[in-house]
C-alpha cells in the first residue's frame, strides 16, 4: 500500500490550505507575534457572561472568519472538525451547533489542531469531502479554573509552568486546485508515558511523545531535520523543547537550530509567563497565524507541524496517575506558488 | 463524487467486522442481553483501587480481545480511535499508552461508537489502512461522580432517568477480503440544539439530533424504514425513542416496529433502571455483543447503528446551557457469507 510507509502517510492528492483563521486574547495580541492574529481580543470575556461561552465563540468566530477567507461558505464545508481542553469539549460543541455542517469532535489535549489536519487531509485525499474546516481553541481562564485553581486565588506558579494561550485557529483544507500550503504527509502519534507526575511541568511528559513521532517521521519519509524549514512543536516550552532536544540528539538526530516550538516563542520574556504558552489554541493561532502566511511568503518552504498533547485530568492525577503524551506529525510544503 | 450524495459517505470497499469484543458491568449481565457478552465483571472495581482505572482496563481489555478474536495481533492494526465520556478522555488515554497502535481520541459523548467506525471505516476505505480497531467505554460509577452526585449520597432519581451502562465494546475492522457483516455507508450528524435543559432527560435533547441524521441518510441512500431489519438508536431510552418516532412520524416517515434502541433494551423492567441504559458503551456492548453476532448468523439483514450523544458537560449546564445532540449513521449488512 504505497500510501503508507511505516507509520506514515504519504498524501496521494494536493491537499492545501484555502483559508486560514486566527483569534488571540489580549495578552497573546501583546507578544511578538501580535500582529500576526486577524483579530486579537480586548479582553478575554468578549462580551459573553463567562469565559467558556467567551472560549466557544472564538472557535465560532475563527471557524466562520477561516471559511471567509477560503471564499467559500458554510455549506460548501463537509466536515467540522475540531476540539478543545474543556470537560465534554463544550467549547466546540456548543459552537457547532450553531454551524451547519457535519461534526466529528476530536480530543488530543494540546495536540488537537494536528489531529484535526491529519484526519481532515485523509477524509479529503480518500475523497470523502472536497472541503473541511478544522479548529483547535483554548482559554487561559477556562483552562486555570478547570485543571488548576481559581484565578481570584492568585496561586504562585512554578518556574516550569506554562500559560495557557487563549486563541481559536480555523484551518479550511480543500483538495480542489489552487496555490499552496499542502500538507503532504502526516504520522499519527502513539500515546508514549515516561511517567511524569508533575502537572506543572507538561512540556517534560509531551517530549518523549513528540520524540517518538519526529523520530518515526524522519524514518519513515527517509529525511533529515535539515531538510525542513523548521521544525516546530505545539507547546512543549522551553524545558520542554530542551528535552525533546536531547531525546533527538541520544537517538542520533541533531535538529540544531531546526527545531523550534510555538510555546516558546508566543510571549516575549518580560511578559514573565515563566516556560511558555501551551494549550491547543497555542499551536492553532501560531499556525494559522503565522506559518501558513511564512509559507505563502516564501520565508519557510518545508515544515513539519507537531502539536504535542498531554493526556491527564485533575481526576488522573489525584488518583497518582503520570501523565502520558501523544504527538501527531504534519508535513506542509509551500510547494509552485 | 460518487463517494458522497448529500451528507452520506458509501463506502468502495468492503469494509468488514474481522473481531467484536463486549466487556459489560454485573448489572449489565443480570440484563437480558447477559448471555450475550464476552466478558461479565463480577464487580464494577474489577481488582483496580479506583472505578476510573477500572473503565480504563475494559477499554484495554475490550481492545485485548477484539484483536485477538480478529486472528491478528496489535501490530496488525494501523489505528486505534477510541474514546469514553470521562473528562479529558482518560480511560481511552491511560489505556492506549499500554497500546502500541497510533492512536486518535474522538469526543462525540454517547455517539462515540458510532463516530470511531465512521472515520475507522473511511481510513480503510481511503487507503490509509488495512485494519483499525475502534473502542467505547462507559462505566456507571464514573460517569455518576463526575456528571451527576456521589454515590453515597442515595439521590433520588427522576422518572425519565437513564443509568449509564458499566461496559466497553470494541471493534476491528478491515478492507481485506472475508466474511460479512460490512459498514456500506456512514452519515456524520449536525450539532442539534432544542433547546432541552434537564440533564436527567437526555433522551429528549438527542432524539432531534438522531431524527436529523436518520432522516437525512434515508434520503440520501433513497430508502425507507422497512428496508431495514433494525434501526438501532444508541441510548435515547423509553422517552427519547417515542420522541424520535414522533418526530420521525411527522416529517412524513413511519419506522413501524423496525425503530428500537440500545437503551431501551439493555436492562429488564424490574432491573428498575427507570428509562434505560446510557453511555457510549451502552451502543458500544449492544453492537459487538448482539448486533453482529445477529448480522453473522443471519437474524438481522442489514441494519442502522445510530449512537447519539448528548454534548454538555456539568459546568455548561450550571452556566444555564441547553443540551445539544449529535448522532452518526453506520449502516450495516450482513452481505454474502
């Protein structure tokens, strides 16, 4: 089966991005890559009475924007697919009701804008759709409140803690003709658990994950870090990155200056949010934000795209549990523009 | 694109049930289907210290099987999708690390059998794979804790009530050549939101979405009720079944005695389980245990699976939310044998 190669698969059609979407809170709108957002909210309640109903719209208003910007419209979309961190992912699904189209939610913690491309690019290429829609969001404030501790408690974090992003990405894939981005393969991940226990320190338990999909990526498509653009992973933050870092270089791959991480490079270090952004929002605005317009620009040509998930409740970890990872891997090249 | 008319996907190749494995809860096995499972626990702890870790060892154990009674082994399988209704997907996530297979979770709430062999059955169909093993758990005591009160506290139960069902039902599916039963088509469900508020009601906010998808995937497929030996609704309950069929009824189709329900038929009346079973592993049990078998021995012809899920989680509800409902379409045939 030639679509296949290991874990990999090898896309068979030109699967492109037709419109890209991307909502950022006010302090995300404040970081290096503000002006990078099509909109960035003034304060992160967006006139909804509580911050999940905030959360759902933004998956609401990125979806429509993406389909905008595609020239397309709702019922040209196929499938929905999409998620978010919330119990019961009330964000997208309160969302998707007021969206017309089919839905399949998808849960991957923080590696949700990846599996929502990959599965979205195999319905397209299998010809099951000729046009789907995928979003990620998150909320920094739904997110403290349900994984951690009230805000209003003001709970001192530690120095390997990360921030959650608030921020919706809206990707509109079509397999119809048309100018580049494509994605071109993609590898998903297997769940991978090195038995860290510490929820504050995330970036440590997604690393081996994404480790273990690079790795089997590389192979699989018989290709170097040096043959890509970049390498960018969702949200492992600065200690996380520095693991995966080593995890590669111990299994003979050096990435050098390859690898990168949208957690890492979301706030700019005196907005003192300690490791970096993580949440699925976090890879979601950065890619739809940022590097589809890079490629489009010509300043990337070849990436690799690892949204890094990891896979705990606050229930699993009173019960003592680790904390496992789950990494998914999309290939996008810029391809003839 | 012959694949797609309208909403619903016919599958080219034929997909079949290669493994179907059923692990249910005492109760479930006191039921009227007990003979029917491979597995009864003979209680719901299942030798783990907590119930979480138990859903988590069916959902292990369910897959354990299925791929062993398919004849081949974990490494055979290209994709693991599976999910269950505990927050953040933990038992499907905690036992998938114990899993070598890529691994996609999928949040549909109790429509989540149905969504995992809708994509797992287009994987297939598109390439992507040669076999899939596709798992749904639920479990009463985990889903009571975290969705309604502890057990300890005795509450009272309302009439239109539902229990969720203690069981995990898992699936492999292949494209390679053998005997029926096979998925032909699948129709994916819109969000449907009627506004319905009482979370101990949920038959009644998922009827209108599983009358949507059923209605649509008749249309589409150009068939009627009676050219089905069953229409299996997922866990609508007493309730919710008479209002699917009168809804069904007023848009002008009569599904007679061919309309029934997974809920409904899981548990004896004086099992005292008020409206009946719930939970994504009611569908799950009631399809790998009964239906197939069925399919296989020639009781049932051709079928629709229609698991629905009701999309809230307690933090929508206590924020004033009505409970919207999705529900997908896998249509079954026994074929030649």
């Amino acid at each position: 089966m030639e679509k296949r190669t290991g874990r990999t698969i090898r896309l068979q059609k030109k699967i492109r991005f037709a419109g890209c979407a991307s909502i950022a809170g006010p302090m995300e709108g404040e970081g290096p890559l503000g002006s990078c957002f099509d909109q960035v909210l003034e304060d992160d309640l967006w006139g909804e009475n509580t911050w999940e109903k905030a959360e759902s719209k933004m998956f609401y208003e990125a979806v429509r924007l993406a389909i905008a910007k595609s020239g397309m419209s709702m019922e040209d979309m196929h499938f929905l697919l999409g998620g978010d961190l919330l119990n019961q992912l009330i964000a997208a699904s309160f969302a998707a009701r007021q969206i017309d189209i089919p839905f399949l939610g998808l849960y991957g913690a923080c590696s949700t804008m990846a599996e929502t491309l990959s599965l979205g690019s195999m319905l397209l290429d299998g010809g099951f759709a000729e046009q789907v829609v995928c979003c990620a969001t998150s909320h920094f404030s739904t997110a403290e409140r349900q994984f951690r501790f009230p805000l209003e408690m003001g709970a001192q974090r530690t120095p390997t803690a990360q921030r959650t992003v608030t921020g919706a990405g809206a990707t509109v894939l079509t397999s119809k003709y048309g100018p580049g981005p494509y994605i071109t393969h993609v590898t998903i991940g297997r769940v991978v658990d090195f038995g860290i226990k510490d929820a504050n320190n995330m970036g440590a338990a997604m690393a081996p994950a994404a480790a273990d999909s690079i790795l089997t990526h590389l192979e699989d498509t018989q290709t170097r870090p040096e043959d890509y653009s970049a390498i960018f992973t969702g949200d492992l933050g600065t200690f996380g990155l520095e693991i995966l870092r080593d995890l590669l270089i111990k299994a003979g791959v050096d990435p050098k200056d390859v690898l990168r991480d949208c957690g890492a490079e979301m706030f700019a270090p005196e907005q003192d949010t300690h490791a970096g952004g993580s949440g699925c929002g976090c890879s979601g605005i950065t890619l739809n934000g940022r590097l589809i317009p890079e490629l489009q620009k010509g300043e990337l040509d070849r990436i690799l795209f690892i949204a890094t998930g990891a896979l705990m409740s606050t229930v699993s970890s009173q019960q003592g549990e680790s904390i496992p990872g789950v990494a998914h891997v999309v290939q996008i090249e810029r391809g003839a523009q």
